[in-house]
C-alpha cells in the first residue's frame, strides 16, 4: 500500500485533508481513503461493501485523485460541500439582486466551493437606469464587492477563496475589466477572463469597428439598437450601442494587458457553448476559477484525476508503454465513483442542488502527464508526445462514457437528458459508433464526463507529480503552501519523476533523455498538446501556457490565433511581472512559475 514518502505531501494531507473530528484522528493517508471511500460508496442501494472495496482500492495506490473538496470533505461531520466547482446565478441588474447575489456567493464559498460569476448583466458605468433614473457605477465596481467578501471567507482548511469574473467583450465596460488588476492588490481573489465570441474575432481579423452594447430594456433613452445574445437571456435581444470601438485595437488591449500582467484569460464562448453536450437546454458564459468546467447559472461539478504516472508499465526501459487495460478499468470505477458523489454531497444552495442532480456533471480528468511521458521516453512536445497523450485520453473518454451508459442502464438516465437531442451534439457524434448506440439504446447517466483540472495540491499529495496536464516546471524548485494558520511554509521539491529516476537507477545520477522543463519548450508545445487531448475532454482543460520574460509581443499574440485556430475552448499564458506574485520559484533548471500555482489560482 502505497503511503505519503515526502513532507510536502505529509504536509498537504495534515492541513488540507486528514479528519480529526469525531473523536478519531486520522493516522495515516489510508485511514482518510477507508473514510473517503465508505462516504461515497454509502449511497449505494446494493453491494455497498463491494464497491466500498473497489473505491478503496482506486484510492490506496494514488491511481486515482479525487477533488480536494471530496478528500476534506466526505465521510466528515463537516457542513461542507464535496464540489470544486460552481458557476453562480444570473445576477439581477438591481442593488437586491446584486446583494442577492454576493449572499449565494458568501454561502457557496463558506461550505468550500470556487465559483465563477458573469458581470456581463450589470449596467455599464455612466448609464441611468429606467426605473429609477440613477447612474451606474458599472460591473467592474461591484466586483470590487465581490472581491472583500472572498477575502474574510475561510473555506474549509487551509485554502483560499477562489472566484472566476468574466464579461463579455461586447459590454461597455470591457477595457475597465480588461484592466482591472493592473494595480496591485486589486481584485486578488479574482481570476479574469473575456467572453470572446466568433462575431469579435472575425471583426479582428477584418479589422472592423466593434459595437459595445448592453439590452435595450435597461437603458433609457433611444438609440441604436442590434439584435445580440446576451447573458441570462434565452434567445437574441434588442441592445443599445453605447460606443464603437476597433475591434483590433480592443483585442491588442487585451493582448498587452495580458502580457504585461497575466490576465486576463479568454474564453472563446461560441465554442464552448457549441460544443456543450446540453446544447438545447443551457447556455454557457462562465466557468470555475481555473477554467475547466464552463458551467450554466448554478452549475456545479465534482472532479477526480487518473495519476498516470501510475499506468506506465516497465518505466524508462525500450518496453515502457501505457497500461491502457488498467486506465479504462480504473476510469470506469472512478465514474461510479464521482456519480456518488452528487448523491453523498450538500449543496450551499437549493438550486445548485437541483442543477447537479439534474445533469449529474462529473469532470474525470488526469495529472502527471509529463512525468508519464517521460518514463515512456517521449520528449514533452514531441509528435510521438502528442499521439501518446492523445491516445490516453481517447482511453479514458471512451471508458467513461461507456461506464456512464451502463449506469443507466442499472440506475437510469440524468433527469435533463433528451435522447435525440443529446445524441445530435457534436462532441456526442464525434464518439464511436458503439457509444452512440449505447446511449440512444440506454441512455447515459452523466450530461459531461470528462475535464482537466490543474491538480496544484492533489499532486503535491502523490509525491509531486506533475499537475495536470502541464509540463514539469523544474528539475527542483521552492513552493510556498499555506498551513492551517494561513500563513505560507517553503518546500524545496524535486519532480517526482526524476526522484524515481534516481530511485531506480541507485544514484543521485542525471535524468533521463527525455526529461525536460517549462523553461525548455516553445510556446507551441503548450498548445499543441492541450490540441491533442481538447478533441476527448467534453468539459474543458485548464491549462497555462508559460511564456518567457523576454518573448517579443508579436511572437505572444500568435499563441492567442494558434488556441483559436486549433479549436481551444480558451486560453490562459503567464509571462512574469512585477505584480502578480508566485508560489514557485526555481531553484535550479525550469521555466517560471505557472499561472495556475499562484495563490489565488490554486484549485484544490
């Protein structure tokens, strides 16, 4: 059985996830995954034993990584949510409804849920209202609101709030939000992102005027009006153009700002929304606060990650290969198991409830994809890289979906499936012939299935793998990690894989040929690879693309057409500055610190 063999880890399972309430103490790693795994299996209505046994067993070994709110919370007498993941409801243009608001965000983050929250439907700064004729102080103002709540919530260990502002890139307010953490110590507890949709991007590259707009009902006055989608609204709207504005001068802003100061992220909405497996019943235009789980108002989502540095057999030999027999029989089991979730877990809300309830979302995912191709003897970035991840993926996708439709079978469908709207997605059609099949036979258990989450702690708990699916970061580096107190704690980490490295090879001798860093790839291996495995996530992927300091502003924008050419859902970069911090630093070869690892973009 496998147990924590570093401090980090130690460390992570004492402040973060071990349980002592109760009146037992938990004395070791196993004691929380027997806790974890009776919780989740209890909902079971037969063979509960049985699939307590298969949980446990997942669990023991680190194959399988469930969400940090399932570790901390499940199985405890905690008043806690099991779910990562929360987007938050459409916010009523009106001083009620925006403290209605910020209240349901206050009561989702106190039980331990990120959130993501769409501003796009509150007044743009300097437009009176109809009703009562006041001037409005605009979106970006009352995420200032937003942001001091997060900060005096402590959620549950030692984790910091977490919160996902986007607009749309129509709204008058855009190069307000674009800007809005420039200063420092503004909107900390804020990640950002922009609303890109297909209409702006062809505007960019024509080199068009871009109308800022906002509904037509909510402003007084006449002027001009288009027909547009708008947030919290179900089909296309009359608004008001407020102001125009080039369209290529509005992307470059977000481009330099982005460059210059690491946000905001984009996220390309038409897509996102085209490719949602419930295209006929929701409409997308936020996510969590990393980015893998674009979710509709009150949506909610639970995740766990198949560790592969775990199904590598016969590592850093010329017969190193995936045990793809081992990854589908564990994603199979790790379906069941985060569909017990939504059943085991409490909601903050009644309607986040119902949501999940209703489209049983899970987000099954991955971490230590480059310690994995490394032991397979594959360069990070490399053809053979791209094909391997890839074939993992289709692996895990195609055995999650399958286990969803045999869940139905024996348990039935979510209460929103429509079978012959669902099997018309485009993701679904993309699927074999026998899932197709399976679902307008069976039906499916699960709306989406599949996501790829950062990973930042549950990694650190196996050992530091490496997160997601990013690269490795460095060979050794220092990483501050919070304690129960809040306060930081430094740990001098060497990646897990060159650890085993030497393990094996029985001296502190030099990696091995294929290990390489953050700091020694293009920009285009990012990209590429997030490509590759895009085409079998249902969800999304949280991924940070690092970007060198001295990386010419031309090369960066290129990164940004590269993720919308090759069908990214978004994209987020980090290029150092001096204002956002970092909870990496290197302390030997590697690139800089990822995005996602500074402290208000952790996930677990």
């Amino acid at each position: 059985m496998a147990d924590l063999a570093s401090d980090i880890s130690r460390h992570v399972w004492e402040t973060k996830y071990r349980y002592a309430g109760g009146g037992a103490r938990e004395q070791t790693i196993a004691d929380s995954w027997r806790r974890i795994a009776h919780a989740v299996a209890a909902v079971e209505t037969e063979n509960v034993a049985l699939w307590e046994e298969r949980f446990y067993a997942i669990l023991q070994d680190f194959k399988f990584l469930p969400g940090g709110r399932i570790q901390a919370g499940a199985g405890t007498a905690r008043n806690v949510t099991l779910f990562n993941c929360f987007v938050m409801g459409t916010i009523e243009d009106s001083i009620p409804g925006i403290f209605r608001a910020l209240q349901e965000a206050a009561l989702t983050m106190q039980q331990g849920g990120g959130i993501g929250v769409d501003f796009s439907t509150l007044r743009p700064r300097g437009t009176p209202a109809k009703s009562a004729g006041s001037i409005a102080s605009g979106s970006v103002s009352f995420m200032q609101i937003w942001d001091a709540m997060c900060g005096t919530i402590l959620s549950t260990g030692a984790r910091r709030g977490a919160m996902m502002a986007t607009l749309r890139c129509d709204h008058p307010d855009i190069e307000e939000f674009v800007t809005a953490k420039q200063e420092r110590g503004q909107l900390r507890r804020f990640n950002l992102s922009v609303q890109i949709t297909d209409a702006f991007m062809t505007a960019v590259h024509n080199d068009e005027e871009w109308s800022l707009v906002f509904p037509a009902s909510a402003i007084s006055g006449d002027g001009e009006t288009l027909v547009r989608n708008w947030s919290g609204q179900e089909g296309p709207i009359p608004c008001r153009v407020v102001r125009r504005i080039g369209a290529r001068r509005l992307w470059e802003r977000i481009l330099c700002t982005t460059y210059d100061y690491a946000e905001p992220g984009v996220l390309f909405v038409d897509r996102v929304n085209r490719l949602n497996n419930l295209w006929y019943r929701e409409r997308l235009t936020a996510t969590n606060p990393c980015g893998e789980i674009p979710l509709p108002a009150y949506g909610a989502c639970d995740l766990g990650s198949l560790n592969l540095t775990h199904f590598v057999l016969s590592p850093f030999s010329s017969d190193a290969r995936v045990d793809f027999q081992g990854i589908e029989q564990t994603a199979r089991i790790a379906v069941r198991f985060l569909d017990n979730v939504i059943d085991a877990s409490r909601f903050p809300l009644p309607q986040q409830a119902e949501n999940a309830r209703g489209s049983r979302r899970i987000g099954l995912g991955i971490t230590g994809l480059a310690d994995a191709l490394v032991m397979l003897g594959l360069r990070y970035g490399s053809e053979e890289s791209l094909a391997a991840g890839g074939s993992i993926m289709r692996c895990i996708c195609h055995a999650a979906y399958r286990a969803s439709i045999a869940l139905a079978a024996e348990k039935r469908s979510f209460p929103y499936f429509d079978r012959d709207r669902y099997v018309e997605g485009p993701f679904v059609r993309s699927l074999p012939a026998d899932i197709r099949n399976g679902i307008a036979d069976s039906g499916i258990r699960n709306s989406h299935l599949l996501a790829i989450a950062p990973t930042g702690t549950i990694s650190l708990l196996a050992g530091n793998v490496s997160s997601g699916l990013e690269p490795i970061f460095a060979a050794s580096y220092a990483r501050d990690v919070l304690c129960e107190d809040g306060s930081p704690k430094t740990f001098l980490l060497s990646d897990y894989v060159l650890d085993l490295w030497r393990q094996l090879a029985g001296s502190p001798a030099e990696g091995p040929a294929a290990f390489v860093t953050s700091g020694d790839l293009p920009v285009t291996a990012h990209i590429r690879m997030q490509a590759a495995l895009q085409t079998f996530v249902d969800n999304s992927i949280s991924k940070t693309i690092n970007v060198p300091e001295h990386t010419p502003f031309d090369e960066f924008k290129r990164i940004y057409d590269a993720a919308y050419d090759m069908g990214l859902k978004g994209c987020t970069t980090f290029r150092p500055n001096p204002v956002r911090g970092a909870v990496l630093s290197d302390a030997g070869d590697g690139g800089d610190a990822p995005h996602c690892c500074v402290a208000e973009r952790e996930g677990d």
